[in-house]
C-alpha cells in the first residue's frame, strides 16, 4: 500500500504541532521546516480543524495545535479519513468500476481484508507515539 502525499502531510504536519505542544504554530512555519507547499497544507490544516483534530487559532498570535490530547489522536483514524477518497484498487468503488470480474474475483475481498489488518495496526498507535522523542525531530527540521 502507498500512502497519498496528502495523508503523509496530514501526518507530517500532526507530528510537528505534537512537538510543539505549548504553543500555536503557523502554517508557514510547518511549510518551511517540511518544505512542503503552504497551499497544500491550508486545505490540509483544515480538514483536521473540520475532523477535530486540530484547533485553528485566526489572528497575529493564532496558529494551529491540537484540539485533544496527542494520545486521544488514532493514526489509523487520521489516516482512515485522509485515505477516504483513495480506493486501494478500482473494484472497492462500484461507481467508477469497469471490472469485468469484480463478481466472480475473491482478489477484491483479499485485499479488504489486509486493508483493514493495516488500518488495525495503525489504531493501536498514536500521535503521541510518533512525537516521543521531540528534541530529535526538532533538530531535524530546518526551524
């Protein structure tokens, strides 16, 4: 399985504020430690505000941060919801199928299962355990 470059900044950008947990953080700011297009990380940052996750502060001293605790926070839920528009394989969408076997073929409930067996595995783990050690990523981004 491939991960979206939008699930990857979803991800990128949850672990940033989780390092940065006494204090709001800027969009541009994440922007520049990642490299990452600023305008992709607006739609980003709000989709997590919309979903909870995140708390978008407007105003010169506003920024992101979390909106719960980074312990409450599922990687499996944030990616569960980041991956919505992304089928792992044509036929897991019936109304843009052109499959001619989707029917007959136990491929398609083969890989449902081992979807779901990952997304499992990532529900045990948190954005609390992806930030554990912030003095080491911190000294990785260029901020």
């Amino acid at each position: 399985m491939r991960l979206t470059s939008y699930s990857d900044y979803a991800l990128r950008m949850l672990i940033y504020v989780a390092v940065h947990p006494d204090q709001f953080v800027t969009i541009s700011e994440i922007a520049k430690s990642y490299g990452i297009s600023k305008n992709h990380l607006m739609k980003i940052a709000n989709e997590l505000a919309v979903a909870g996750v995140l708390e978008a502060v407007r105003g010169r001293n506003g920024g992101l941060r979390l909106a719960r605790p980074a312990e409450d926070i599922s990687i499996g839920a944030v990616l569960r919801m980041t991956e919505s528009r992304s089928d792992l394989v044509e036929c897991f969408d019936p109304a843009t199928n052109t499959c001619v076997i989707t029917r007959a073929c136990r491929l398609k409930h083969l890989l449902a299962q081992a979807l779901e067996a990952f997304y499992l595995h990532l529900d045990a783990a948190t954005l609390a355990d992806l930030a554990r050690q912030p003095k080491s990523i911190l000294s990785l981004l260029s901020v």
